[in-house]
C-alpha cells in the first residue's frame, strides 16, 4: 500500500502542476462567465427589427372598430399601407420598408386565406419571418373576434385550460422539462470526464512505456501496482479540477446574479428550485459522484491496459481505444429514447450494465427515487458498477503486466484478450 501511495502522490503532483491543468481550470469557469454574458448580450442586441409593408384591398386586416393602424416590438413592425401595390413595389426599400406583404382582394375573414408572400430583397430565414407571420396571426384572431362578437370576458373563457396533465403523474411537484435538462447535464458531464481523463490514463502509461520509465519502476513496484496508482492518482485530479470548477461556478454565478446580467433567467432558476425541493439532492449529489468515480475507475482501467499495449502510434492507441468508446457513445447518442420514458426497458437494463450505467443512471435519477428508479434498481447498478470495475481492474491488470514490457509488436483485441487469461 506504500508503494501504491507513492505513486499515487507522484501520478496527483505531476498532473496538477502541468500547465495544461492550470490553464483548463480558469479556462472553464472563464467560458462558463462569456456564456452567460455573451448569451444576454445577442440576445439583448441580436437581430435587426423587421419593417413590413402590408397592402390589403381586401379590408381584412383593416376593420375599423379595431383601429389597428400598425402592430410593433423590438423584433417586427407590420404599417397597414394605403398606397398603391405598385408603388411599394417599385419603391417599398425607398420608403423605409424591408419588405411586403399583399393580401389579394378576394380574401374574406371568414374563409381560409391563401398562402401570403413575404416578398423581400434579403435572405431570410423561417426564423426570421415567424414574428411577422405571428403578429398576422394575431391580427387576423382579432378581426374574427371583433365580427363574431367576442368580447374580453368571451376570450379568457375560451383561453382556460380544459385539460392539465401533470408533468409528472408519480410526484406532482416535479417538473419534468428541468428534470431532463438536469439529467442531460449530469450525463455528458460524465461522458466528457470519462473520456477526457480515461484517455489521460492510456497517455500517461503510454508516455512511460516509450521513454522506458515502466521498466525502471516496475523493478521496485508489481505492474499491476502501478496502473492501480495512476488511476487513483489521475482520478484525485479530476476529483480536484471538479471541486475547483464548481467553486468558481458559484462564484461566478452569484456575481452575475448580484448585477442583475441573468435576471432573464428567474423562470429557469425558480424551476430548477422547484426541482430541488421536490428531489433527494443530498442522494443525487452522492450519486453522481459515485457514478463519476465508479464510471473513472471502471474505464481508466481498461484505457491504461491499451495504453500498455501500444507503443508510439497514436493511430494503434485510438483504433483500440474506439471499441472502449463505443458504449459510451452509445449510450449519450440514446439519452432521448431514456428521457422519453426513464422506466422502459432500455432505460432499465442501460442502467444495470457497467458499460453505460453511469449514463443512463444518471439521467432517470433526477426523475425521483422510488417514483421513476426504484430502490432496488439503484442498489443493483450500483452493485453491478462496482463488481465491474473489480472485474475490469483484474482484466486490465493481466494485460498490463504483459503489455507495458513488451515492444516493438501491434497487438489486437483477440491477442490482449489472451494475455489476460494467460495462465502464470
């Protein structure tokens, strides 16, 4: 166990002080801050407001009890015109106007309208025309209401709610959308911590195997020793940048908070609060970290058994790594099919297998426990993720010794397999 500590402190001081760590430690809260920022600032000063003209010798859009002369906000503005169609034709960008729209004058409120061009010199996107299509919308529901007689008092009955369905029919008090977000969030945070630091782990053993450091400390420490020790070691420095990541995220947010940069943001928060008081947070939060550490452990051990195999040739490392990436890919590329229903049967058996358990698991827990993952399923995967990373350590284990010695020679997957179960 000494010799295991003392590379774990080596494997923890030397990734730490490296100048990649520091930099992608400030970096990130740093992105954090210019997204928030950035995302208020477009969304602030984003595009530009849209100028229609709108011909109507139909009197469709014109009722005159409405009075509606020109409908405006800062993203459109519709003038009802009277001159000539073919004098904003020919002069509608010199009188101020972006673009036009002509209603033909056999259109009549009371009958579907044909399908009006939006005839303009720019490109324009859906996007960009669905304000403008909106506030015609608009319109148009209030021509209908004004001739059939439909007060104020006659459209707050006809906008009631006849039928709610609850987001969540298991806990009424949780919003399902936030859950899904929460979910997604936890599960590509794994996703990109497992690949980024489980490919850490082969680079280190990879780096040491080519200048040979292996062979001078596998002379004092067992192999399988040694990779026990970088991955514990590489695993307290993503334990590390994650605390100072989250640190610095409070900071940031509660600054942001303070000068008022994400008050658009209130409906968000609140719902994100709703979330917590109806969720166990305190067993959330523990098993995310589970997840993470189990997922590390579980992969990392496998990734430094390639890293061992392999000599120089990052094109040999990555095309045995792939197969290690599968799963998880996998499992990221299937979150909809988990979201849509967190109880199915793909949800339940990706939850059980170690391969895509942290994935999976991490996006049905903020559904609610026992509501959507019942208690037994947790204890299992969480039992299963742990038998696997037992599992994987021994395989990876046999590999290693065999691997980070050897030179000179391209394995396979079919021959990595057999140094495994090679008999000593």
């Amino acid at each position: 166990m000494k010799k295991i500590g003392l590379i774990i402190v080596r494997e923890y001081l030397t990734k730490i002080r490296k100048k990649t760590f520091i930099l992608s430690t400030v970096l990130f809260p740093l992105l954090y801050l210019a997204l928030i920022v950035g995302t208020g600032y477009m969304a602030s000063k984003g595009g530009r407001k849209l100028n229609i003209a709108l011909i109507d010798s139909s009197g469709v859009f014109t009722p005159d009890k409405l009075g509606l002369a020109n409908i405006s906000d800062s993203s459109s503005s519709i003038a009802l015109t009277t001159l000539p169609a073919d004098s904003i034709k020919s002069n509608f960008e010199k009188l101020g106007y972006d673009g036009y729209i002509i209603v033909p004058s056999s259109a009549s409120w009371d009958k579907p309208l044909p399908p009006l061009s939006l005839m303009t010199t720019k490109t324009m996107s859906m996007e960009g025309s669905l304000p403008v299509q909106t506030k015609l919308n608009d319109l148009l529901r209030a021509v209908k209401n004004e001739k059939l007689g439909i007060d104020a008092e006659k459209k707050t009955i006809l906008a009631q709610n006849l039928v709610l369905i609850p987001h969540n029919v298991n806990d009424l008090k949780a919003n399902s959308n936030i859950a899904s977000v929460m979910g997604s969030i936890s599960a590509i945070l794994i996703y990109i911590i497992l690949l980024l630091y489980g490919s850490q782990v082969m680079m280190g053993v990879m780096e040491e195997k080519t200048n040979r450091i292996a062979e001078v400390i596998v002379s004092s420490v067992k192999p399988f020793q040694l990779m026990i020790g970088k991955i514990l070691g590489i695993g307290l420095v993503c334990l590390t940048q994650i605390l100072l990541w989250v640190v610095f995220i409070f900071v940031i947010y509660n600054i942001t908070i303070a000068s008022g940069k994400v008050s658009s943001m209130n409906e968000v928060i609140g719902g994100i609060q709703q979330v917590f008081t109806s969720t166990n947070m305190p067993l959330l939060i523990f098993c995310f970290v589970f997840y993470l550490i189990g997922g590390f452990f579980f992969y990392a051990a496998l990734f430094a058994a390639v890293g061992s195999a392999v000599n120089e040739d990052m094109r040999e490392a990555q095309s045995l790594s792939f197969p290690l990436m599968m799963p998880i890919i996998f499992a990221v590329a299937t979150m909809s099919v988990v979201l849509k229903d967190p109880s199915g049967p793909i949800a339940f058996w990706g939850s059980i297998i170690p391969f895509t358990s942290p994935i999976y698991m991490m996006i049905r827990l903020p559904f609610g426990v026992p509501a959507t993952v019942p208690w037994w399923q947790l204890g299992l995967s969480m039992v299963t993720l742990v038998a696997g990373f037992i599992f994987t350590t021994w395989f990876a284990g046999k590999i290693y010794r065999t691997g980070i010695l050897m030179y000179g020679k391209k394995p396979s997957w079919k021959e990595l397999i057999k140094w495994a179960f090679r008999k000593n």
